[in-house]
C-alpha cells in the first residue's frame, strides 16, 4: 500500500480524532460553565455575604479542576498542550515580567484618568492599599484592616492563581488552540476563553464580570503566544496585586456597582 493511499486514511483518522476530543471538550466545558453560574445565581440569592460567595467561589473552580483533570486525562494528549511545559521558561518569564509592567501603567493611567474626569471617583487616591471593598476575598466593608491580613489575603490571592489559570488556560483555552481546524483559531481561542473568564465572575457584579474581560484578554493572547501556566499565573499574580492592592480598583468597582443597582 502506497503513501497516496495512507495520507488520506491518516488524515481523516486524524480529523476524527480531533472531533471526538473537541465534542468531549465541548460537552465538559459548557456543562460546567452553566452548573456554576445557576449554582452561584441560587447561593447569592439565598445568602449574599461575600464569605459564603468567596467560599463558594473557590470550592467550586477546585471542584472543577479535578474534573477538567480528569477531561485531560481523557484526552490522553501530551501535558505541554495544555500549557505544563518549562520550555525556554526564562525568556518567556522575562518578556511576561515585561507585558506585564505594561499593562501595569496601562491600569495606572486608566485610574488616574477615572479620578480625574470621573466627578464621583474625585476623591479617590491614585495609590489605595486599602481592602475595606474587596468583597472577592471577603473582607470587610465597612472598616480598613491589618496589614497582617491585607498580607494573608494577598499571600492566598498568589495560591489561588495557579489553581484559575489551570482551569481558564490549561483546561478552556489550549483544547481550542489546538483542536480547532480554522486559520483563526487563536484569536476565537482568546475572545471566547476572555468571555467565560468574565462569565466566571458574574456571582459578584455584572460590573466586576466585564471589567476583568479586559485583563482576561491579555492573559489569554499571553498564553496563546508562550503556551505556559508556569508564566500566565506570574501574569496574573502582578497584575491582580498591582490592581487591588496597589491602586484598589475594587473600590471603583463597588461604587460602579451600587451606582447600577440605583439605576435598576
């Protein structure tokens, strides 16, 4: 049997193959997407202190990176696909160190304009290292804390990263940059992954949900250029610190929000 008669076997054994691991992929995914957002739709109504969400919030993406474990492990394809790789991990740090520092500034500017131009955020400090609003990691509201705790939260935030950017990158994102067939699949594999990152998030506030699309696409297009957790979570460790516990973007947040609930 000649090669003319193996290529197409081999491709259409191929295009199968990458069918039924995308269908699997499909049917993970969606599923659990839509477990989580009833499920944190029914907790919030039920109780909405920001403990029981926060608890919530990180027992189910753990529930969900042992199930999507045990997806990948269906799928039986090599580890680096879905970003578990060292390769070239010092280049890819330092120029993740550096996107990173950028988008940094990019935020800098987006508050000082916002504080500036934005007649209720006027009284707001450029630099806030308060947590009194950051409802995700519940803390108080209504008092400013230790720096004991300002220090534990921010220690727990840095744990909990790996554990998201396994589940957004290694487990969402990496089957659609390697199993769709079209020429764009990277760009598709950004907006829709920056889309569930947000939608992951909408057990907060619809605003807090769209406004962390922003850095998800960044970290997406970052993933999808270096394929490795190992730098997205330092990605997303600078970024997240740098945003609520340097320029405290979760008081813009919790004002946007009630300002919202006053319109509706």
């Amino acid at each position: 049997m000649d090669d003319t008669t193996l290529n197409p076997r081999m491709e259409r054994f191929t295009h199968e193959h990458s069918r039924r691991l995308l269908s699997l992929y499909i049917v993970y995914t969606f599923v659990l997407v839509a477990v989580y957002d009833l499920s944190a739709s029914v907790i919030h109504r039920i109780n909405q202190n920001a403990r029981v969400t926060t608890f919530f919030t990180v027992g189910a993406l753990l529930f969900y990176g042992v199930v999507f474990s045990f997806m990948i492990k269906q799928m039986r394809l090599p580890l680096r696909i879905f970003g578990f790789s060292m390769e070239n991990w010092k280049p890819k740090l330092f120029w993740t160190v550096i996107y990173s520092i950028l988008f940094c500034l990019f935020m800098l500017l987006v508050k000082y304009i916002i504080i500036t131009y934005a007649t209720q955020f006027q009284t707001f400090p450029l630099f806030d290292f308060d947590l009194k609003d950051l409802d995700h990691f519940a803390i108080s509201t209504q008092h400013r804390i230790s720096f004991s705790l300002w220090l534990i939260s921010a220690i727990f935030y840095c744990i909990f990263v790996p554990v998201q950017a396994y589940i957004i990158h290694g487990a969402i994102q990496s089957p659609l940059l390697h199993l769709l067939s079209f020429k764009n699949r990277g760009m598709v594999s950004i907006l829709v992954t920056s889309l569930v990152f947000g939608a992951l998030h909408i057990d907060l506030h619809i605003v807090y949900a769209l406004s962390v699309i922003v850095p998800a696409v960044f970290w997406t297009w970052l993933f999808a250029r270096q394929d490795s957790l190992f730098t997205v979570s330092i990605s997303h460790m600078i970024i997240g610190l740098w945003a609520f516990w340097g320029l405290g973007f979760q008081h813009i947040f919790f004002t946007w929000s009630v300002t919202v609930i006053h319109l509706f």
